[in-house]
C-alpha cells in the first residue's frame, strides 16, 4: 500500500466508535461458571440503549410472550445467559452500522449474513475440541465488518468493487484489491485488533479467504459458517462467490461444504432468531 492509502485506512478505522463497554463486560462475566443473573443485570441497567433494545427483542412476536416483560432480570432469566450475550453482542454491532449509504450497501442483508455466519460458526464450534463457541461467535459476527467501515469511509470505491464482484462473479475481497488496493479483511482485522480482541480472533478475520486461511479450528468454523451462509441464502453481505473448502478444513469438519450443510440440519429457526435480533 501506498502512504496516502495507509493513512486513509488508518483515520477511517480510527474514526470507527469503540466496541462498548458494557458488551465486553457482559462477554466477560458470562465465561465465569459463578455469574448469576443480577451481575449481567446490573451491568445492562447501567445502559440505556441496551436495556431498551433487549426488552424489545425479548417482546417482540418472535418470542410470543403472554404478558410484557418490563424488567431487565426477567428478560435476563427468560432468555439465558447465551442468549443474552448474542444478542448484546448483535446490539452492539448493529449500533455501528450506517442506516443509509451511497455505496448500494444493503446493511440489512448484511446483518441476516453475519447473525447466520455467527450462529453457524458457534454451532461448528460446539464439534471441535480446541475452539471456543464465544470466540467463533464474535468473528462470525465481525468477520465482514471491515465492508462497514469501507460504506462510511470509502463508499464511491466500495460501490465500484460491489459492481465488480457481481458483475464478473469473482470474490469481494479481490475486487477490493483491485479497486482500493487492500481487501476488506485487513481493515476488519485492523478494526477489531483496536476493539483489543484476541490475537487468535484478530488473525481469523484477516485471514479468513482463501489463499491466506490458515489449518485452526477458529477459522475452520468462521470460513465454513461463511460458505454454508451464503450457499443457503441466510441474507447477503454483498459477495455472492462461494468457496470450497480446502483440503485441511474438510478433514477438520469431516466433509465438504455440503456435508457439513446437511450435518446442521434445519437452520430455520437460527435464520429467524437472527430476523428477531436485527429488527431495531
């Protein structure tokens, strides 16, 4: 990269908001088997958004409660622990997004794909012994959220690799390099390495296509999570070229892209958990 671009990338992720606070505390207390109810509690009652936002998830259709829940413990008790924490981490990434753009960037497709990538990357998880659910969580839910700061910063030269990739079927992240010279995947890693991420979860993101993905488990979850997304439709994040897997990641998940497909069975449920967290 040339010093000009360097330096563009650099204030564009600067100029990004910081992970919140209270959403890396609740990550925190939710890894302790000794967290009870009322410290995740006290935490979300500290922050207006969040308390506001989960209560109405926890009463929206999806979850077709009886009566209303109007207080944070009940909402805490009735959705569980993991819930919460997906969804606090969905609210912290949703508040980031740009509500309109003039790149043709359609943000709400683009979050359908990451809740499904994150749900799905989680569940992969759950099958191998060195990785961790949360973590495959988080980088599939911030895997493509490099494309979000290109939509804010740089929307005229996303919109033309947009055009790019869809227009002659190739890959995002290449068009990206050709049109920008950087693919959205080291802005990402550059994004979530200043949130102060782990170095494992840093490196998943940047290295998350094909050539540059790497034989670990986190990857292995958040790159196959990625291709079954878009295979199945599980919204759009403005790259439609699936990937197979490569020979290390079939043998780690025991089979290919389709395999792996029919192993998870219906996915319908997830699809409409992630409709139920994007409505805000």
């Amino acid at each position: 990269m040339g010093y000009e671009l360097t330096q563009k990338l650099a204030a564009a992720v600067d100029g990004m908001p910081a992970f919140p606070k209270s959403v890396r505390q609740i990550l925190e207390l939710t890894r302790s088997v000794d967290c009870k109810p009322k410290d995740i509690v006290q935490v979300i009652d500290k922050d207006p958004v969040l308390t506001v936002k989960i209560l109405k998830v926890v009463n929206s259709a999806y979850y077709g409660l009886a009566d209303p829940s109007t207080t944070v413990h009940h909402a805490v008790v009735f959705l569980g622990f993991n819930t919460i924490k997906n969804l606090a981490l969905s609210i912290a990434a949703i508040g980031m997004l740009p509500r309109s753009n003039s790149a043709g960037f359609d943000a709400q497709q683009y979050l359908l794909h990451s809740l499904t990538t994150a749900s799905i990357a989680k569940q992969l998880a759950t099958r191998l012994r060195d990785a961790d659910p949360i973590d495959c969580f988080i980088a599939g839910l911030l895997h493509d959220f490099g494309k979000v700061v290109f939509t804010q910063f740089m929307p005229d030269e996303f919109r033309l690799a947009l055009e790019l990739s869809q227009e002659y079927g190739i890959s995002l992240h290449l068009a990206l390099r050709k049109i920008v010279g950087i693919d959205h995947a080291t802005v990402g890693a550059a994004l979530v390495e200043k949130w102060n991420f782990s170095p494992a979860l840093v490196e998943t993101i940047r290295c998350q296509d094909a050539p540059e993905l790497k034989d670990t488990s986190m990857m292995a979850c958040v790159f196959a999570a990625n291709q079954v997304s878009k295979k199945l439709g599980l919204g759009f994040g403005g790259n439609a070229c699936i990937e197979e897997f490569p020979p290390p990641l079939t043998a780690c998940l025991d089979g290919d892209l389709d395999a792996v497909i029919l192993s998870l069975g219906d996915l319908t449920p997830l699809y409409q958990e992630a409709q139920a967290f994007s409505q805000f």
